[in-house]
C-alpha cells in the first residue's frame, strides 16, 4: 500500500466515527477554499486529485 491509500483508508475510519454535526467542520483550505468533512468525503471517495491534496493537507496539520 502507497501513503495515499493509507491516508485514504484513515480517513475514511475516522470519518466513520465522526458524529454527524462534526462532519459540516472544515478540515482543510486547498487553493483558499474552505472543505468540510463531507466535502473531503466525496474526493476521497472520488480518488480525485484534489481529495489527494485533501488527504496530504490533513496529514501535515496533524489531523490523519
């Protein structure tokens, strides 16, 4: 498994555990715009490049 599937695999366990009301909580600005957990949710879930970029965001402020 490369970095970005295992960011991908805890992110997607910490989102699981995540009350409902959390997941409206911004967790990363990529390219000065804000993204909630449900937003990240979607381009993880997506494998785009910008849930990558999500993914890399998280793990450098310390969140995955």
């Amino acid at each position: 498994m490369g970095e970005i599937e295992d960011l991908r695999a805890k992110f997607l366990r910490a989102y699981a555990n995540l009350p409902e009301p959390e997941r409206f909580q911004v967790v990363a600005i990529i390219n000065e715009k804000p993204h909630s957990w449900n937003a990240a949710y979607t381009e993880v879930s997506n494998n785009t490049k910008l849930g990558n970029k999500i993914l890399e965001k998280m793990k450098l402020v310390g969140i995955l």
